[in-house]
C-alpha cells in the first residue's frame, strides 16, 4: 500500500519455504561429540542451514554435531579451522532463538572457543563460517564434564 493515491509502483517480494522435516532428519541424524575426542570436517560440501547471532550472521556452509549431556556440566568447545570459522550452540536445533552461545574470534579469526555450564540433555553443536562464503576444514575439540566448583568455605 503507499502513502497516498499518487503513492503507486511495483514491488518484489521474496518466499523461501524451509522443509522442517528434512531439518529435524538432519538434527536427530548428527554425529554425537565425545568429550576429548577431536573430529575433523570440511564445510566447503556442505549447505547454509543454520545461521547465528555473532559472524556476521554465519550464512555460510556448515557443519552439524549433538552434544549429550547426562548430568550438569561445564563444557569447552575448541574451533580451529582453515577459514574464518564461527561456532554456536543451540537448545533445539530447528529453532534460532534458542542458541546459547556463539564466538567468531579467540586469538584471530581462524580460532573460536565457546565455554559453558549446561543442563542435562541434547544440545546441537553447529561449525559455520563468518559471514557468507567462508568455508573449508576445520577441527573441533569438545571437553565436558563435572562442574567444579572453586569456592572456599
């Protein structure tokens, strides 16, 4: 609608359709991390599936891990990679605003840490790249266990 009748013109308007199904396949399908075993990946194969809220948005190709969690835990996710990698952590896998965290940076722009306390259950662990066109191997070290607390009586 325009402002006013002289207000007249056309428009583009842009659809895409997600199929969450799919999606959700994907999600329930991703490799399991294992605390102190290191898996390496490329993300150049991959697709944009999931973006984040630090990388510039992370709209590049990514990469798809679940992390499972049996007890509280504290939890350190270490990202080297060959490219400007991103990596972010989600609640849900299908859903954005559940992530957690996300870092895009530690000591320049090929490392990122994410480091946490999480609840019991399954998180999803997604290797993305900063902004778009950001891809290439990486590894990912995961380390998780008991919270240890360092208070004094």
């Amino acid at each position: 609608d325009g402002s006013g009748p002289a207000s007249f013109g056309s428009i583009q308007v842009d659809v895409s359709v997600e199929d969450t199904v799919a999606l959700e396949r994907l999600c329930r399908s991703a490799q399991l991390l294992e605390s102190g075993h290191a898996v390496t990946g490329d993300t150049s194969a991959g697709t944009n599936r999931f973006e984040a809220s630090c990388a510039g948005n992370a709209r590049s190709h990514d990469q798809l891990y679940r992390l499972r969690l049996a007890r509280r835990s504290h939890v350190q996710l270490d990202l080297t990679s060959s490219f400007d990698g991103a990596l972010h952590i989600r609640r849900n896998c299908t859903e954005a605003p559940s992530e957690l965290a996300c870092n895009d940076d530690l000591e320049g722009n090929r490392n990122s840490r994410i480091e946490t306390d999480l609840d019991p259950g399954t998180y999803f662990v997604i290797v993305d790249g900063f902004g778009t066109d950001s891809q290439g191997t990486f590894t990912l070290t995961p380390t998780f266990g008991p919270i240890v607390s360092t208070a004094r009586p």
